[in-house]
C-alpha cells in the first residue's frame, strides 16, 4: 500500500514523529518493525492494509523515534520498547480521537503495541500482533546480540553489521524480500540496538489482565521471532486467536485477516487462547 494521505507530525519528548493519515472511520493505528520505517515496509511489499481503508477505517502509521523521518537522540532509553509506547500513546493524544481505537503493531511495533496496551488498556478496542519478537526465556540472547551489534556499528561502522547479518539465514516467507539499509542514522543506531537490548515484552501476569481481543500473526523459520513466543503470547492473553503463514501467499493476506478481525466478523469468543488449527 503506498504511503499517501494526510501527513502530519508532532512534537514528543524532543523528537519531531511523522505520520499518514489515510481513510476515514474508526481509529487503526499501526507500529511498524525495528530499522525499517513506513516508507521502508511498502517497499518490501510484505504487508498489505488497504484492505482496512476498504473496510472502513481511518488508519494512521507512523515512523517511530529515530527511524524514517522521525528524528531522535542517541540516547539508549528512549528505544526502550516501554518508551516508545508512551510514543504511541501521545499520538494517539495528539490525534484527538475520542474513542478507543485499534492498534496494530509488527516485531518491535507488536511490543509497542503491547506496551501501550498494558500501560492504558481503555485507549484501545482491540489489538494486531504481528511476528512477536522473542522475548522471555529467549530474549538474553537477542539482547547480547544487539548489544555486540551497538558496539560493532561504533567500532567498524554500520557496514560491517549488515555484512555480518547477510550472513544470516532469513525466514522462508523473507527469501525473496529486498534488503534494506536501516533507516536510523549510523549516530542514532547504537542507541537504537541497546534500546531494544534493554526491552522485553510485558510479563505474562500483565498480559493475562488484558481483557481486549487479539489478532497474533506468526511466521515459521525466523529465530528473532520465533513461533515459541508468538504461541506463548497467545496463550498469556485472555482472549486471542493466533493464526501461522507458512508462505508469502499467506502473509498477504493478513491485511484481509485483520480487516475482518477488526470489523467484527473473524473475533472469537472471549474463551482464551484460539489456534487457526495448522500452527
């Protein structure tokens, strides 16, 4: 979906966020990914949210703190997923909704998301998780991957940190998905990578007292988020359905499985954890 309608920007703590403004109808947020930006994410093609504008909805994205063409400080804490939550919560303030409004979110914007939602669970009316990264018993790795990683883009620039993650295997569904550079700037993305070191998703206490319905979309073969967590997840929330994309077939259409989610006509009953049954 390109990134056309009303564009706007404002101002929170120090830092100047952009943001599209497409559709009219209730709310839908969305928090894109770690490095990558609005811009970033159509060019990949992998997700697909017209299908929201056609199904009624005002659907606002917006490039995060210190990506895209959001500015932001070279300062650890502020890319704390709990921090960029609060980001999200003063937008939602600075578009002057009056209602609850759904939140959708993919890999550091899920955390975003859950945050937010943990935070001020009456600011939202439903939420969409994409790709939960992990977290929990398999976050220290991932945490002392990036911290090497901060410390690799300072030392040997931020070349030699995406030589080193070519090297990397990519998810069956990524296999064909163009690359891109990160879009944080190489003074700010240090900070970025030990922001995220420093996170985790909530504690499943938390998530278990969150009483909003959940849309958990997965994808198999990627250790940085791997199915462990998107399952855990769904099971620590009172009211989820999780459904696995095996291909890019799959992926999307999870533009179509969230309109429908969100419209009423794919929720399921407030009974716990659900499985598509394939995952």
């Amino acid at each position: 979906m390109s990134a056309t309608g009303r564009e706007g920007r404002f101002r929170c703590r120090g830092a100047e966020l952009v943001y599209d403004d497409l559709g009219e109808g209730p709310l839908a947020v969305y928090a894109h990914g770690g490095f990558v930006s609005r811009d970033v994410e159509d060019r990949m093609g992998l997700f697909d949210w017209a299908p929201l504008l056609r199904a009624g909805r005002r659907l606002v994205r917006y490039d995060a703190r210190g990506h895209g063409r959001s500015d932001g400080a070279a300062v650890d804490t502020d890319y704390t997923y709990d921090s960029l939550a609060r980001d999200l919560l003063a937008l939602l303030d600075h578009l002057g909704d009056a209602g609850r409004a759904d939140a959708m979110g993919s890999s550091m914007g899920c955390a975003t998301v859950l945050h937010a939602a943990v935070r001020e669970p009456g600011r939202f009316s439903a939420l969409v998780l994409l790709i939960p990264p992990t977290a929990w018993t398999t976050r220290a790795a991932y945490a002392r991957a990036n911290r090497s990683a901060a410390e690799t883009v300072e030392r040997r620039g931020v070349g030699a940190w995406l030589a080193a993650r070519a090297e990397r295997p990519r998810p069956p569904v990524m296999a064909d998905v163009p690359e891109f550079p990160p879009t944080p700037s190489e003074r700010v993305l240090p900070a970025v990578l030990r922001g995220l070191a420093l996170s985790d998703l909530p504690p499943p206490a938390s998530l278990a007292a969150l009483r909003l319905p959940a849309l958990v979309l997965a994808w198999e073969g990627d250790p940085g988020h791997p199915l462990s967590t998107a399952r855990a997840l769904a099971r620590s929330l009172p009211d989820a359905e999780l459904h696995v994309a095996r291909t890019r077939a799959e992926v999307a259409a999870w533009g179509e499985r969230a309109a429908a989610f969100l419209t009423g006509r794919g929720r399921p009953p407030a009974s716990g954890a659900r499985c598509c049954g394939r995952c």
